[in-house]
C-alpha cells in the first residue's frame, strides 16, 4: 500500500523557517508562489527580465526578481520553468548559486531522471507534483481545500529533505487532500505515461476517430460532437466518483452491454502492445531526447499538429455549439 501523509503528518514551521524561490510562474508558479505566502512562507519569485508573467507576479504582490538573484538569496529553490529549458535555466543561473544545504525542488522529475541536471552531492533534490493543473491548485487553496500531491526525494543531503518537502506541499495545500510518496522515477515515468497513452493523448485520438466514424457515415457534426465529446465528461464524472462500476451503474443497460463487447474490440491487444512499446521509449529516455530537440528546433511539428487540429471539424463544430450551450445556460 502507498505511504499517505495528511495535514498532521507535515510541519508547515520547516518551510517557514526557510527562504523560497520560485523560478517561473506559469501554470504551477503562480500556484506555489501565492499558496506558500498565503502560509507564512518567505518567498520570491524568480523571472527573467521583459518576462510575459512578470507584471502578473508583482500585481499580485509578490517580489520578482532575476532567476540568479532569487537562486542566491533562497535556501530552497524550486523551479517551475517549462521541463524543456530546465537544464538551461539551471546552469546558468541556479547551479553558480546553490549552497551546501540548499534544497532543489521540481514539480515534475523528467530533468533528473534522464539526466538533464545533474545536482551536486551537498544539496537536498526534493520534488512535490500537484496532481492537478496549477490554477486547480491554487482555487482549491482559496477555498481552504487543496489537490493531492506526490512527494519524492532523490537525494538527502541533509537527513531532513522528506521532512522538508512535506512542509512544502502542506504550504500548497496538497496534504488536506493527502500526499503519496514516490521516487522521482515512478513519478516521470507514469506522468508522461498516464498524459499520452490515456488521460491527453488516448482520449483526443479516441474522440476524434469516432466523431470522424459519425461524420464520413453521413451524420450530422454537431450530433457527432456531443455523442463523442460533449458527454465524455459526463461519463469521467461518473468514473472520478465511483469508478467503472458507478459508470455502470448510472448507464443504461444497453449502453453497458456495448461497453463489455465493443470496448474490447477498440482498444484491442494490438493497443496494449503498443503502449508497452509507449512506456519502454519513455523508461529509455528516447521520448525526453526527441522532445527536447523538437523544443530547440523550436517546435516545427508541434506547431504544425497544433495547427491541423485547431482546424479540424470537430473544433470548428465545438466552438459553434459550446457558444451556444453558455447562451442556454445564461437563460437559465
Ligand atoms: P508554464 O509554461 O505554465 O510556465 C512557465 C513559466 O516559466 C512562465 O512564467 C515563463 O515566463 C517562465 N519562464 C520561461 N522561460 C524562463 C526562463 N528562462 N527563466 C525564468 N522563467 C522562465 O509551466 P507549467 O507550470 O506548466 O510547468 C512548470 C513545471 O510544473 C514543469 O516541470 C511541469 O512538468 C510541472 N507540472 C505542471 C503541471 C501543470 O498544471 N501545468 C502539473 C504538474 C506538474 P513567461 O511568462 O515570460 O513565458
Ligand atoms: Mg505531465
Ligand atoms: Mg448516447
């Protein structure tokens, strides 16, 4: 069984006895930073110059500085900058400035488990992973709630870097809803596991197959798309709830003899193998290489993917209905 940790188990004192610097503050930035000074936690946050988030983060309140100025000022550091350009920021302006004792935090593993930064001996490497995106972090730590989180260390140079990191996520609001511990290794591997087989990649190319099955059979686009997508959420509320057997319960009986005998026969053993083949490219780090070179190349595939999709009928009939469906619900 996991090991969980709830409110009781952190001691939020560790992490406001420290200095924090939060390098980014994007979607999960912006989330830590506000949360730990919500806390008590002496914070700031590390961005570079003409940076888009910069004006969002002293609006808020909080004190911006350049990444290197924050990296030497704090004795924990986390850094929430894209996974792709991690590495960078590291060397330039976090390694010159890491003393013995510091802690480096991350939000996600994918730069220490393929070797990308490779952290001296002397430091505490701790990672706290929301299990959520960051504005869902933060809403949920405004109303007094908060979303579960992974904890991990790799390295404990101090004796005291679980410890830490509890205090951490505790500061975030992740231990009201529970915290798991894990490694960094089990962390990045069924994130980007979980992210491309099922939960982004899985669902966007299952959605768009069948809406485009409906469409080339002739039928209508907009029935299409609330047959494949609209009621998808419907159905994972179900799911979230009680699991397959909620769903079950909740649907009709015919829906759920289709489920048993259909399923099957679109996810097929051919599916499972190559999601075997999925998880053996990302466990041997060619996932993470060939991602970070498309992110230097500066995205020429991604960007064209992007593309075709955002102009793909199933878009195109989403963006029609949905106006439609907030006109019905502001009548309401
Ligand atoms: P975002 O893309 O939302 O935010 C990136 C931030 O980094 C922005 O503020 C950006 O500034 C800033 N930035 C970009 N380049 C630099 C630089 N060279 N120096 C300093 N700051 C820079 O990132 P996410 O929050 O999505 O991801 C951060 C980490 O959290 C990743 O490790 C990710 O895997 C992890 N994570 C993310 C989740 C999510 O909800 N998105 C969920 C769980 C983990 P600017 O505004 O100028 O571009
Ligand atoms: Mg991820
Ligand atoms: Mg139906």
């Amino acid at each position: 069984m996991a090991e969980l940790f709830y409110e009781d188990d952190a001691d939020l004192s560790i992490i406001q006895g420290r200095k924090v610097a939060v390098i980014g503050y994007g979607s999960q930035g912006h989330a830590h930073a506000l949360s730990l000074r919500d806390s008590g936690v002496d914070v700031r946050v590390g961005l570079l110059e003409g940076s888009k988030s910069r004006a969002k983060a002293e609006e808020a309140g909080l004190r911006v500085t350049d990444p290197s100025t924050a990296a030497a000022e704090a004795d924990v550091i986390m850094i929430l900058v894209p996974d792709p350009i991690q590495a960078d920021v590291y060397t330039e302006s976090i390694a010159p400035n890491l003393k013995a004792g510091d802690a480096l935090f991350f939000g996600h593993g994918l730069n220490i488990r393929f070797g990308f930064i490779t952290p001296p001996a002397d430091v505490d490497v701790c990672m706290v992973a929301p299990k959520g995106p960051g504005h869902l972090v933060r809403r949920q730590y405004e109303e007094g709630r908060g979303v579960p989180a992974i904890v991990a260390v790799e390295q404990d140079a101090t004796g005291k870097a679980f410890d830490l990191a509890l205090s951490y996520a505790k500061g975030i609001g992740a231990t009201k809803a529970g915290v798991i511990k894990t490694t960094f290794t089990e962390e990045t591997e069924t994130d980007l596991f979980g992210e491309q087989a099922v939960l982004c990649g899985g669902t966007a190319a299952l959605v768009k197959a069948g809406f485009e099955t409906l469409v080339e059979a002739g039928y209508q686009p907009e029935i299409a798309y609330f047959e494949c997508l609209h009621e998808l959420k419907l159905i994972v509320d179900l799911m979230y709830e009680g699991g397959l057997e909620k769903m079950r319960w909740s649907i009709s009986e015919t829906a759920e003899w289709g489920d048993y005998v259909t399923g099957p026969r679109i996810i097929t053993a051919d599916t499972k193998a190559e999601m075997k083949k999925v998880l053996a490219e990302i466990q041997d780090g060619t996932f993470a290489n060939t991602w970070i070179a498309e992110y230097k190349a500066g995205l020429p595939k991604y960007n064209e993917y992007k593309t075709a999709d955002s102009e793909h009928l199933l878009e195109t009939t989403g963006k029609k209905l949905r106006k439609l469906m907030s006109w019905v619900d502001e009548e309401a």
